[in-house]
C-alpha cells in the first residue's frame, strides 16, 4: 500500500487564485492509458 499527501497549501501557492475554503470538489483523471485499474481507498482531506 502506498500513501500520497497532496498539501493544499502547495497548489495554493502556485495558484495564488485558489481558494481553498471554497474547495468542494475534487477530480481525479487518470487518462493516459487505455486500459489497466486504479484502486482508490480512505481518500480524505484535512487542513
């Protein structure tokens, strides 16, 4: 099992025009392949 940290503070500093707390949605694209899977489990978000 792998474990992946996305701090939001980072986008927002590379998008100075993200507002974090007005944040309600998130997408995943995996598009780069045509076949294969992709497992997601306990994905949550935190300050």
């Amino acid at each position: 099992m792998q474990h992946f940290e996305f701090p939001l503070a980072a986008f927002a500093a590379e998008n100075p025009n993200l507002e974090t707390e007005n944040l309600v949605q998130v997408r995943l694209v995996f598009d780069r392949s045509e076949s294969g899977a992709v497992v997601l489990d306990d994905i949550g978000f935190r300050d």
